[in-house]
C-alpha cells in the first residue's frame, strides 16, 4: 500500500455506499445464472449504455489519458487525419453520415464543414450525451439506431460516410451488414472513409462488442465487394499495436455497385430480463471482459491522480460488478478509502475480496492491518490465520504478517 499511516489512523468514517454489497450479490449471482441466449442488439446497446454511464469522453476517445483536454485534442487530431486526402473530394454541400459517433467526438469537430452531418450510435446514453454537448451547433443531427441497420434512412441520401475506431469492434455478422446498409443509403459514387485493421486475423467472440478484430486480406476484400465498394486507398495510420502487432489503416471506398443480399441475424430470442449493469455484464464474453475491467482501473487510477476520488470509486464499483471475483478493484478501491482515513470502509472492502476472492494472500494481510487500526485484535489475528493457512511464499506478504504478529503478541 502507498499510504505509511496505516497504523495511527485518527478517525474511521465508513462512506461506503450503501447499495455496495448489494451490487456484489447481484454480480455474483447473475455471473453464477447467466444465461447464454443472447440478443447482439440488445447486448450492443447495453454494452455501450454500460459504458458510457461510467464516462463517455473515456469510451470514445482514441487516448487513455482520460481527461477534456486529451479527448479535445484527439477530436482535432484525428479530424485533420480524416480530410487528410479528400478535402477536395466532399464537397461543403454535402449530407455525411458518421457511423459510431458516440457523443459526437468527430462531428462536433467537422461541425461547418458539411452542409449536414448526422451522427448515429447505439447506445441512447451517448446520443444524449451528444445532443447535450453539441445541439447548438448548426447542421449537426444525432440519433440512436439499432447497431445493425440504418432503417431509417432513405436509399442514396447520404454523399459521404465516416467512421473512426468503431468497425473493428463490431462483431463480424453485424459489421457485414453495417456495410451493406452504408453502401444503400450512399448515393452512386460517393465515398466510404473508415479505420480499420488488416493483416494477421485476430478474432473475437460473436457477442464481443469491445475487443479489437483484425481481418485478413481476402475476407476484407470480401466485406467491401460484397457491399458494393471498390477499395480506393489504404493507407497506414502512424500507431503501432502491441498486442496485435500491426498497425490500424484508413480506407477510402467507393460505392460502385448494389450490396449483395446478407443472410439476416439470427432472430431475436427471449433473453432475461436485465436492466443493472451487474447483470448485464454478465453476458461479457471472457476477453471483452478481461479488457474492460483492465481499462476501468486504469481510469480509477487517473482519476486518483488527479484527485477525484469519488469519481475512482464509482469507476471502481462498476470494476467490481463487472468481475467480482477478482481482487485488483477492491484493493485500489480501499486505497482510496484510506486517502480520507475511512479505515472502516476499507475494512469492509477487504471483508468483499476474502469473500469472493479467498485465496489472494495480500488481500487477508490487508484486512488483518485495517482490523487492527480499527483496535478488532480478533479479526486481525483471525485474517492472519487464514494467511498462514495459504502458505503465501511472498516475502513482502511474509514480513508484514510477520510484523503484525508481533504487535499482537505484544499487545500494541
């Protein structure tokens, strides 16, 4: 732990919120319960709903920082990467389309350069987030869609189509039909800009609305050809990937042709009924999971440095119903109680994690050291015990369980 005063606490006042353990009992509950029929539409939108609750800057944004002026720079960044090459191609009279706008990220940004611009998303929460944020703008119109067509658009009534760091997350069936459904409302001739990533196949789950997807070369020629696109350009976007060890590319297409027919989605079918964010990431395929837990502590982390903590405690609590049987959020969690002395509420945070997470040796130390500033010597000695009975081969662990033994056999 980075705090030193674990020791000589002056006051203990619990401020954790009171629906806490109910929202753990859920979230294990609806992990335990799941049920696997799962409706792609509903699941897109309550992914993203999810998400955007949290913080939508964060969620639509191409930086980790998480901050206004990092998620304002990235709009002017990647707005300037967008025209690169086709300023002079769209012209200012044009009606755009922006697929996956989000809160309007890159609409906002382009706001004056079309005659029209019109933004839709899936996700209700980010719509009106948009509408919030940029209504006042002239020529800017957002609306939520289903995620998998674009009904409510007439045929050849858009002049030009955008989208940015939205595609490749969208699973594979749905993004074919996203294609043909931009090709049918582009008029003849006009112009597709999109990010993707081509090269090495990396594939994700078909309920999987946050993980990355790479394509290769043949089933993307595929995705565009079958839509009724001719590929004009490809070219490389200045960032490499780590993990998927290539970088993303901007693709210019053409709509030349008519959409082939696209076998429809598998038909909706009865999916419980799930209206808590506990319950609806239950549905989280496991790297989707995986992903979005790890970017919510680090967003809990940056808001801890910069010193919001209640906005890194609800950032932590949505970690924590998302994936509670892993110790990480917990743990940053009682480091933030601590930063206001709230010994008690850290306590009851270790309670959680043994709870839910009982073999995570630190998390029993870390319980055994917040009893006994709380003056609980039983629960101390008793979280020690339960230490011991894991054999923890960590010489960290090991010398702080050490030491506080000896407070306890000393009576201090």
């Amino acid at each position: 732990m980075s705090r030193r005063r674990v020791f000589t606490c002056t006051r203990t006042r619990c401020r954790l919120p009171a629906r806490f353990i109910d929202t753990l009992k859920k979230a294990a509950r609806a992990m335990a319960d799941r049920n696997d029929t799962i409706d792609i539409r509903e699941k897109m939108r309550r992914d993203w709903d999810r998400r955007a609750n949290v913080d939508p800057r964060y969620w639509v944004a191409a930086t980790q920082e998480a901050d206004v002026e990092s998620y304002v720079d990235s709009a002017k960044k990647d707005v300037a990467s967008l025209l690169e090459g086709i300023a002079d191609r769209v012209s200012a009279e044009a009606r755009a389309l922006d697929l996956g706008c989000g809160i309007g990220r890159l609409s906002a940004e382009l706001s004056g350069r079309f005659r029209e611009i019109v933004g839709v998303d899936v996700s209700p929460v980010m719509i009106a987030a948009a509408k919030e944020l940029h209504g006042d703008k002239p020529g800017l119109h957002f609306e939520a869609n289903n995620g998998v067509d674009l009904s409510g658009f007439a045929d050849a009534s858009f002049d030009f189509a955008f989208s940015y760091s939205v595609l490749p997350h969208i699973p594979t069936d749905v993004l074919r039909s996203y294609f043909a459904e931009v090709s049918r409302v582009l008029k003849p001739g006009a112009l597709f800009r999109y990010q993707f990533w081509v090269g090495a196949p990396a594939e994700a789950l078909a309920h999987d609305t946050l993980s990355i997807r790479a394509y290769g070369e043949d089933e993307f020629m595929a995705l565009n050809t079958n839509a009724g696109f001719e590929v004009e350009l490809r070219e490389t976007i200045d960032y490499f990937d780590p993990i998927l060890k290539m970088n993303p590319c901007w693709v210019n297409v053409r709509r030349v042709g008519e959409a082939k027919p696209v076998l429809p989605l598998a038909p909706r079918e009865n999916l419980q009924s799930q209206s808590t964010i506990d319950e609806t990431a239950s549905m989280l395929a496991p790297a989707e999971r995986e992903l979005e837990y790890g970017l919510l502590l680090y967003l809990a982390v940056k808001h801890a440095e910069r010193g919001e903590l209640p906005d890194a405690e609800r950032v932590l609590e949505n970690a924590i119903s998302i994936e509670p049987k892993r110790a990480e959020a917990y743990i940053q969690w009682a480091a933030a109680r601590l930063e206001v002395d709230d010994f008690a509420g850290a306590l009851k945070l270790m309670e959680a994690v043994n709870e839910q997470v009982p073999d995570e040796p630190i998390a029993w130390l870390y319980r055994a050291q917040f009893a006994y500033t709380t003056g609980d010597k039983k629960t101390a000695s008793m979280a020690l015990d339960r230490l011991a009975a894991l054999k923890c081969k960590r010489d960290d662990v090991r010398r702080g369980a050490q030491a506080l033994r000896r407070k306890l056999r000393q009576g201090g």
